[in-house]
C-alpha cells in the first residue's frame, strides 16, 4: 500500500474502504445523503469554506492545541517518554468540535435550520450545542438515560447552549440505543435538518466526512513533535470507540514509520456485555448504516456491550479503522476499565491534567507499553478533559487512593 496517494484512494465513490463502509439506508433517505455527500464534496474544496473553517478554528476553538511532554509521568515509569496531543483544551473540552463546526458550516450551506445527533459521553452532544448557538441553528440532541445520569455536567451544558436533550429509555440506554433514536428522528426531519455523526462511523459521506476534519489532530502534533524532539514518536496511541479522535490523530501518520495502536475498552473483562472491544472480538458486520467489524450473534443483532467511558460503549467500530486494521497499518489492544482508572489518577496527581475517562483508556496503553518496554517515546491524544466524569468517580472510585499507597 503506497500511503503517500492513501487519502486520494479511500473511499472509493461508494464510499468504501477495501470491503467496509458503504451506505445502508432506508428508501427515504437515500436521497438526503447523497444531497449531504453533494454538498460535502462541493464546499470541501472551496476556498471560501475552508478559509472560513480556519478562522473558526483559530479564534473561537482556540486551535492549534499544544503537545505536551509529560515528564513527572515518564519518569516515574522510567522507560519511555510520554506525550500528549492535549485535545482536552480546545473549545469545549474535546476533540469533537472540530467536526461539529465542519458540520455546522455544512448545514448552513445546505439551508438546514437544526442539528440533529446522538451522545454517549456528552462530549459531542455539548459540541454540537455549541455549534448549533454559532451559527444560530436548533438542535436536538439523543442521550441514553444511563448517559444522562453518569454525564449530567455535560447534559447541562447542552441545555444551558439551547440544545433539547432527547432521553431514550429503551434498551441498554446508552450510546447504541441513541444512535438509533437520532436516527428515527432524522427520518422524520430530514428536509430541514442535517444528522451530524458523532463519531467516524455511519453510512457514506460521514466517515469520511468526520476524517478529514478530525485530520487537523494529526497535522498539528506531527509538526509539534516534530519540532519539539527533531523527530517522530515510535508510537501513537487513541482511544477507540467509534474512532473519531483516533482516525484524526493516525490519518497523518500513515505513510511514516511510526506504530499506530488504537485503544480498545475491555471494561470489565472479555465476557459478552462486559466491553466494547469491537475489533478484538468483533465480525463483519451491519449497523447504523454502514458495514465493519460489529459485536453481534449469530442472527447478526449487536451484542450488549459495556464501558467506563460512555464514549467508547459502541458496538462497532469506524469503517476505516477495519480497514487499516486488515491492511496491517494499525492494530488495537484492549484496557480494562481497572487500566483506566489508574491511567486517570496517574496523570491527575502527576501532571495536574484530569482526562476523559475515554482518554485515560490511551494514556494507560501508553503506560503499559513504557512498563513493557515497548517504546522510547509515545504520543497520545488526551481526545478530553475529565471534567464531565468527576462526579461519577467520585462516587464509584473516591479520589484515587489505592493507587498511590
């Protein structure tokens, strides 16, 4: 694979990569996505749209966010350094405005008057909130009733933006269950709305879509680094979920000799509805539109599944990770919720910086791979901040104790 042209080959106009991908729809809303995919692909090459972009970018996300090198952390392991891309100081709090302002600026152009998207951890939802109070937009936002309690920072946040919380009750009530939801919603709206997908995941265009403007991740850390040690990491690590953040951050990187290692939750352990390791336990599969690894029985339904991070509890996974997981381009470990938690109070009382509970499932693969000896130095995207997790830790796991006796 020559991964200097990759970005010109992937997706093919199917949207595709290699077997996965593709576009999975219901008759009536075939035509909404190709209107979707038209008008993507026409403002993606624009001057005007791209230039506008940045402005976004630099003065209200607050873009380029720094890399920082986390010296007290590396040294207490002793064997590798770690740094982080700190994601968890745009706008926000996450990763996940850089799509939704991409989205928001589609929906404009399209004459779309409201936003329509699910969340699991919040971090979205709250992205597009943000998105939708500038550009003037509505915004309607499906949350899982067990999500609304275990973020209810971020369910907050949505509602003091002017977003309408939407709680789905049926099911696990988590991210599954609110993808679906928005959805059905979408259907019913899609002549004056746009469904804006969370993650890198969901029938052609999105993937694609939520790449390309995830990519300024990657972009600016490979510069950083760059310029910060005269040259590139041995490893980059992302949490993966969906695989937004991850995607955005390894897109970069592909034609460099550099390991890309995505990581997955474990939760609990590999028994079914204890994680949400979808490429380590999963097949190919359909879902929400679109074809890739999926944890599903034999019928082909999705499995229950489970994490900490209410960001990463998905079932599937983006099409294009499968894709550069067959290639060999990149590979996915599993972290327990238990590797989380610790990665969690580490870089809290270490380096004064709380993560996401997503995130801390990649700083802990970083310090696994520094304890094993497996690296010189690891880039990791800090994806978000832990502000929206502090009362659930607190009330599940105290402050941390246990892991500094």
């Amino acid at each position: 694979m020559d991964y200097t042209t990759y970005l010109k080959k992937h997706p093919d106009q199917n949207g595709r990569f290699g077997i996965y991908g593709g576009s999975y729809l219901p008759p009536e809303l075939v035509n909404a996505f190709v209107e979707i995919n038209e008008a993507y692909q026409t403002i993606c090459q624009s001057a005007r749209f791209i230039n506008e972009l940045r402005r976004i970018r630099k003065e209200f996300q607050g873009r380029p966010t720094p890399v920082y090198h986390c010296e007290r952390l590396s040294n207490k392991l002793g064997n590798c350094q770690i740094y982080l891309k700190r994601e968890d100081l745009n706008h926000t709090g996450a990763h996940k405005l850089n799509h939704c302002m991409g989205e928001g600026l589609l929906a404009k152009y399209m004459g779309k008057k409201r936003l329509i998207a699910e969340t699991g951890a919040g971090q979205h939802g709250v992205a597009l909130a943000t998105a939708a109070a500038f550009f003037g937009l509505e915004c309607e936002i499906h949350m899982g009733e067990v999500d609304i309690v275990k973020q209810a920072p971020n369910v907050a946040r949505m509602k003091i933006l002017g977003a309408e919380v939407i709680p789905v009750a049926h099911g696990l009530k988590t991210l599954k269950e609110a993808v679906d939801s928005a959805f059905m919603a979408y259907a019913q709206k899609y002549k004056d709305s746009i469904y804006c997908i969370g993650s890198a995941v969901g029938p052609h265009p999105f993937p694609l879509m939520v790449r390309d403007f995830q990519m300024v991740v990657g972009i600016e850390a490979r510069e950083q680094f760059l310029e910060m040690t005269g040259h590139l990491p041995d490893v980059v690590s992302a949490c993966v979920g969906g695989g937004s953040n991850s995607i955005g951050m390894f897109t970069p990187f592909l034609a460099d000799a550099v390991e890309l290692i995505g990581a997955e939750p474990l939760g609990r352990g590999p028994e079914v509805g204890d994680h949400a390791a979808s490429v380590a336990y999963g097949s190919k599969g359909v879902l929400h539109g679109f074809e890739s690894y999926l944890l599903q029985d034999n019928q082909g339904e999705p499995l229950p599944v489970y994490s900490i991070a209410s960001g990463l509890d998905y079932p599937s996974v983006g099409p294009e990770h499968a894709y550069l997981y067959d290639l060999g381009r990149t590979s996915y470990q599993t972290v327990s919720d238990d590797e989380a938690l610790e990665a969690f109070f580490m870089l809290s009382r270490l380096e004064g910086i709380i993560p996401a509970l997503e995130s801390a499932h990649a700083i802990a693969l970083a310090m696994r791979l520094s304890r094993q000896k497996k690296a010189h130095s690891v880039l990791v995207n800090c994806s978000g901040r832990g502000d929206k997790d502090m009362d659930y830790i607190i009330e599940n796991y105290g402050f941390g104790e246990k892991y500094f006796k």
